[in-house]
C-alpha cells in the first residue's frame, strides 16, 4: 500500500506526450481541485424552475448505467511511477485493460467509482493485442460488470469512451464509429486487426477504459490510441478480439495468435496492371517469412517493374479469399486470421496465380512470444 494515492477529485497534470499505442497519465505535479463536482459525480439532480427535474440526457442514463463499472488504474514501478489508466470490470471479479498501461508495473491499485480502492494483481497480458486482465482484491459490492457486445458495431453508430483521461476522473466523450476493421500499432509493433475507429476524445490515461455503445450500453471496444491534432481520432480494440483473448488469459494468462507468415500489399490498379490481372480486389504476397506456414506454400512476388513512373511488384499471388471469405485488403485478411482461425487449423487460400485462382491448404502457427 503506498503512502500517498490520487482520490477521483485530483487533477493531473500530463508529463511527456501520448504513447504509440495509447498513453498513461502520470501523477507527477498532481494539484487538489477546489472540491467541486469530478464530472457530474455525486452531485444532486438538475432543476428547472427550482423543482422540477430537468430532461435527462442520453449521456447521463448512460453514465448512470454503466458507472459502477468503471476502473481507474494506478501503477507504480521502477519505469512508470504514479501512472494513471482506466478499465472496467469483468465477469464479477476480474477488471481488463490495456497491456501497456500495466507493463511496467511493480504495483497496481484500482480505483472504483466511489473511491474505494483495491491492490490488483496481473492475472495475464498480451501484447500483440495489448490487452490485459488484472484480479483486485475484492470488488465493493456495488461494482457491476459491464456487458461486452457479440456484434460489429455500425460505422456512425453513437459511442461513448470513459475513462480517466489526463486523470480526470470518471470522464464521458462522446462520438461516433468512425471506422471498424483498423489496423492499430501494438506496443510488440505488430499491428492489432479488427481495430475500432472512432471521434470520440480521448487522451492518456484513457487507455483500457471501454467504449461503450450509447442505445446498447454495451462495450464495443477498450480504448487504446488516440492520434491526429488534438487527439481528435481515436482507436479500441475490438469486442470481438476481446472476447478470444481475455477468456485465455483468465484460463492461461497468455494467448496463442495464429501466425501465417506473409507481407502483402494491397492490389492496386498498377500492380494488378502488371501482374495482367483484370480486376483490381485482393493482396499480393510480397515476402513470405522463414520458416512460417506461409513459406514454400504461396508464392512471393520476385521483382518489380515499372508502371506510370512507378515501380511496382509483380510475380507473387494474390490472396483473394481466406477460408471461404473475401480478402478484399490487408485490413480484412488481419482480422480474418485473428477473429475466425486458431494456431495448428488448417485453412484454405485462393490465390491468383500466373493468372488463375488457385486453391491451396496452409497450417497455421502460433505467432513466438513478443
């Protein structure tokens, strides 16, 4: 236990910038606020005229809703000393968060919404996702886990990030998805699919706090990256990735990624020009790893030439669906393999090769050790 915690009424100063995937806020240069109201929390109803209640905002039944849910993570370590992330709690006992908020942790306290804290232990990371799970000691028993989506959400659909961001405690932004299938830098630099894109603000120490649908009140991301000026784009990692990594991490603490061992590019109206391939639609294997199911299997490209000035690839195949589906970009193959296949599978491939589909078997492994 430390001699000196933040209580949810502090405000934090941000020391440094926003890490690559995401950021933690740090306690250094912490100044007490003036007691007044930390995002609306605890504070009496609205009134109009004096007596009546005012109309209550969407924002407010979702705060209320979903409030009891939320985490404020604090960490301390020899590399990271006071920082500041969020979460939510888990399946009743469990709270998840960012792997990168907890990586550099010697100590871990979690905060929940009516400042009762509790020590916290890792029970399983994973970088390659950049999730984590941690286990408190003990839930007050207002503590309510927070309902997880089992479906993609619409791009433009109304979310709303919370969290603690900068440290201020308790925090609601609003926005919409803004994109779904992202690929997002994950601290191993291996990119996480399936990624969730939206408007909503958020800032370090946002980091591992949920996105939360607003008409379902369902989680449909955790947050990780926020990115452009002003952090005005923002980044989660999926529910659906979530709910296979979070499962094993509870079980095993880690979690097998299946690995196929390709670098493609995207089949461009020049590439496809060069390979004589009609229509643009696809990826083109540039490189295959050593020692990776994709290697003596598919082929990689094996030299380049020159369309409009412009030296493209040519030579390798061209994935155009992955068990059945289409692979219409790199984005979609990521998501592909992480969401729908398991190290040890065997799946099948079309390819484009020498101009004709081909259908090809390949099992998959499991992606080392970050």
């Amino acid at each position: 236990m430390r001699r000196h915690r933040a209580t949810r009424r502090t405000m934090l100063q941000l020391i440094g910038g926003t890490l690559a995937t995401g950021g933690v806020a740090s306690l250094s240069g912490a100044a007490q606020d003036d007691g007044g109201a930390s995002s609306g929390q605890d504070e009496g109803e609205g009134t109009a005229d004096g007596d009546e209640t005012t109309a209550e905002s969407p924002y407010t039944a979702l705060y209320e809703q979903t409030r009891d849910g939320l985490v404020l993570v604090q960490v301390s370590g020899a590399e990271q000393e006071g920082g500041i992330g969020s979460g939510f709690v888990y399946e009743d006992e469990y709270v998840v968060t960012n792997e990168h908020v907890v990586s550099a942790a010697d100590e871990l306290d979690v905060q929940f919404v009516e400042e009762d804290w509790r020590s916290a232990n890792v029970v399983g990371t994973d970088p390659y996702s950049d999730l984590a799970v941690l286990e408190p000691d003990g839930l007050p028993e207002y503590a309510e886990t927070l309902s997880v989506a089992d479906t993609v959400p619409e791009i433009g659909q109304e979310v709303v990030a919370l969290g603690n961001p900068l440290g201020l405690d308790a925090s609601v932004s609003h926005g919409i998805v803004s994109g779904v299938n992202r690929s997002l830098p994950s601290p191993t630099g291996v990119t996480i699919p399936a990624a969730i894109q939206t408007d909503a603000p958020v800032n370090p120490g946002n980091s591992g706090g949920p996105l939360v649908t607003l008409e379902e009140e369902e989680v449909v991301g955790v947050v990780s990256a926020g990115a452009g000026p002003g952090l005005n784009i923002g980044f989660a990692i999926s529910a659906a990735l979530l709910e296979r990594v979070v499962p094993a991490l509870i079980e095993d603490g880690t979690y097998e990624h299946p690995y196929l061992g390709v670098n493609v590019v995207p089949l461009s109206p020049r590439i496809a020009q060069a390979n004589d391939i009609d229509e643009a639609g696809g990826v083109l294997v540039v490189e295959t790893a050593p020692n990776s199911p994709a290697e003596g299997v598919l082929e990689a490209a094996d030299g380049t030439t020159v369309v409009d000035d412009q030296a493209v690839p040519v030579g390798g195949d061209v994935i155009v669906e992955l068990a059945g589906e289409a692979v219409p970009n790199q984005d979609v193959l990521s998501a592909q393999l992480a969401l729908e296949t398991a190290p040890d599978e065997t799946v099948d491939i079309t390819v484009v090769r020498d101009g004709e589909r081909t259908d090809l078997e390949v099992t998959l492994a499991a992606r080392d050790e970050a």
